[in-house]
C-alpha cells in the first residue's frame, strides 16, 4: 500500500514515519509514505497557497490550483508505475464520513494500492478540488483539528496496521486474541498516596479459561 499524503506542513510527519511499527513496515517495504507540498506547485507569489473566501467570512482558504497541481503530481507519479493501480482520494474534512475500523477494512479488502490523503487547514480546502478529484470527505471524530495532519496520521496508522505482515507475529497474535483495555504488569501491587493498588487476582491464577473470561467482561 502506497500513501501520499498532500500538506503544507510535510515535517509534521518526520517522526512518525521514522518510528517504531510504521518505520518498520516501511523498510521491509509493506508500505511506502510520499509527501507532498502543494507550496512545492504553486504558481502564485511568495509560494502563496491559500485566498480570501468568496462571500466572506473570517479566515482562509486553500487555493484550488496548488492543490490541483499537488494531486495531479501524485496522479503522475502512480500512474509512471504502469501497474494496474487502484487509487483512493480522501480529503480530511471534520463534517465527513466517519473513519472507523470497519472503514479502514474496507480499503483493505477493496485491495486499493495507492490512498492519497488531502490535509486541509485553514478554514478548508476549495470545494473544487473534491469535485475534480472525486474525492471523499472523511472525519476522524466528532471535532474540529486546526489541520488534517493529526487525521492523515491517524488514517495511515489504522491502515497500515491491517497490512498483512505490518504488525509482526506477537502484535497479530495480540491483536486475534481476547483482549481488554484494562492492562497490568509488575509489581503486583503498587502504592500510591498511602493506598494500595493490586493486580486484580484472576490474572495472577494461571487459570486461562477465568483469566480470558475476565478480559471479555473488561472490553
Ligand atoms: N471550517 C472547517 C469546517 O467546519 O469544516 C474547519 C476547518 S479545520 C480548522 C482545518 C482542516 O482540519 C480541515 O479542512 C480538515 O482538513 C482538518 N480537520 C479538522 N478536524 C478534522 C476532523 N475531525 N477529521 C478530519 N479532518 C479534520
């Protein structure tokens, strides 16, 4: 799965990519992450990507060229690989579609190689752009973010993560296994502010079947 993702913030992403499971699925290759700037494409002065709205109102908007130009550079560089490429435009958007496990199946399964990811900031992006894209808007919550970096993290993540071979063998089996957000290591008991905080006991009976059926009531 390869995914391009359209800032104007690209360093935002520099040590994300750079850690822990993500840097790993993309040295062995199970993913690729590419950015791109649309300041990279503008035509306009001092590298400018964003306008005043028409109607007015408080805030930007960003430009509907630098942003075509930006998308249309990742088109270019998808379709120089001639393979037969399935390619997924999603631009951030707080009011869109909402971003959920079962959504990020989908793409899986719907076996897209290439998802181009459109952060927006400002007060949004020209309306145009997911017109001329056939975009789809889609929300990571139910909130508003001052950029669609975080989200487009946060999208990449969730994906990436749904990759066969992205989590190693320990990950997946912990991801396939009955498991509960409530989570203990040592010590077994632990004291804080003169009270007692213990490991509660099933997880430390040895007895499988309880400690599994304690960990579904937990979910
Ligand atoms: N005025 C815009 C609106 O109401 O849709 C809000 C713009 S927000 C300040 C700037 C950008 O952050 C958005 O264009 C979008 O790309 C991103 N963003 C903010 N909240 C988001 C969310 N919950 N999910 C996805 N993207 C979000």
């Amino acid at each position: 799965m390869h995914f391009h993702i359209v800032t104007i913030f690209p360093e935002m992403f520099n040590s994300y990519i750079n850690e822990s499971i993500i840097a790993r699925a993309i040295k062995n290759k199970k993913i690729s992450i590419s950015i791109y700037n649309p300041r990279d494409y503008t035509i306009y002065k001092h590298k400018k990507v964003d306008d005043t709205p028409y109607g007015g109102g408080p805030g930007m908007v960003m430009a509907v060229d630098p942003m075509v130009r930006a998308v249309k550079k990742v088109q270019q560089k998808i379709n120089r690989r001639k393979n037969k490429e399935k390619v997924k435009i999603i631009m951030t958007s707080p009011s869109g579609k909402d971003f959920t496990n079962e959504y990020s199946g989908k793409l899986i399964k719907n076996k897209y190689t290439d998802i181009i990811i459109i952060c927006g900031r400002y007060e949004g992006i020209d309306a145009r752009v997911k017109k001329i894209f056939k975009a789809e808007d889609v929300s990571i919550g139910n909130y508003v973010l001052t950029g669609g970096e975080l989200p487009a993290m946060i999208m990449v993540d969730v994906i990436a993560r749904r990759i066969p071979r992205v989590l190693g063998n320990i990950e997946s089996l912990e991801e396939n296994r009955v498991s509960s957000s409530e989570m203990y290591t040592r010590p077994e008991m632990y004291e804080y502010d003169g009270k007692k905080y213990k490991v509660p006991k099933v997880l430390l009976s040895g007895d499988h079947k309880k400690i599994e059926e304690w960990k579904k009531g937990r979910k």
